[in-house]
C-alpha cells in the first residue's frame, strides 16, 4: 500500500471534500460518500468510479439535511455496512444550527442510487457528559455485524469511545 495524493479535488460543486466513505456496487463500479461544504453547512457528496483508485465523477446527492430536524444544518458520512447487500446502511452524522450532533442511519438500494429508508430520530445521542466542557457531540466512527447483531462504535465529545449494540428488526 502507498499514498497517492488526493482523490477527489475541491471544486466549485463539492468545497474542501473529506471524510469519505467507500463501497462496492454489485457492477463492480466504485462509490465514494464524502463531506463537503456549501453555503456554510456539511453535506453528503457522492461520486461514481470503475476504479476504487479514480477517476471519481461527482453525482447529485442522495439526500440532503432536513429542515427542523435534529440533521437540519450539517451532514458528515460516516460508515457503511453492507452485510446485507440488497440493503447497505450508512450511519451518518448530522446536526442542527448549535452544532449537536447525532448519529442516524440510511438505507440506500444495492447500486447506492437511491434511499430506501431513513431515521427520522437519532439513534444515537451524546449520553456521556464527564465533564462541564464537553462538547454535546456523538460521531459514528465504523460498524460491523456479528451473529446479526450490528455493532456500532463512535466517539462522544470527541474524546470517549462507545459502543452501541443494534438488533435488526
């Protein structure tokens, strides 16, 4: 393994890319969900490549921040989970206008096209406050499935580490 540079270069349709995620669509084709800026909030990008090393055409979005929701100003990827194929869950971050983030999830279709589902509460909250300045914050940082149980980790406050244990219904 070695460096290659930079995969995905900032432009005018995706500012300052980063925080990417990556999967596998069954044609064998490449998606990369990435943290971008645009009027002074996070989104979710997208992009397309036949190659997991590029070069990555930029799509739309799959989806966007919702207006009055707990994901209503900012949108950072966080992991995918593809131990059911048909149905691949990203958990993603959002927050509101103070910056409080949670962590939700979305279900897109095998070919990462469209969403299928998504959470309209967190299903997960910072609910470990040790000190008077922790930041009201909980980030996904990856996932993984073991004997049907999705385990969950991410930070909180940025500076403890959890776990949360999800069963499929």
């Amino acid at each position: 393994m070695r460096k290659r540079g930079i995969a995905l270069e900032s432009s005018e349709r995706a500012a300052n890319p980063k925080e990417a995620t990556i999967a596998r669509a069954p044609d064998g084709s490449w998606r990369l969900f990435f943290e971008y800026a645009h009027d002074d909030k996070s989104k979710i990008g997208l992009a397309r490549s036949a190659s997991v090393a590029g070069p990555w055409e930029v799509l739309p979005p799959l989806f966007e921040r919702r207006e009055g929701g707990w994901d209503s100003w900012h949108l950072s990827t966080g992991p995918i989970l593809d131990s059911n194929p048909n149905f691949p869950v990203m958990f993603y971050n959002g927050s509101d206008s103070r910056a409080q983030w949670r962590i939700g999830w979305v279900v897109f279709d095998a070919n990462y096209e469209r969403v299928l589902a998504r959470s309209v509460d967190p299903i997960v909250l910072p609910h470990i406050k040790r000190n008077e300045d922790d930041t009201d914050i909980a980030f996904a940082a990856s996932s993984i499935e073991v004997e049907g149980e999705i385990q969950l980790y991410y930070s909180v406050a940025d500076q403890y580490v959890c776990r949360a244990i999800i069963k499929r219904t």
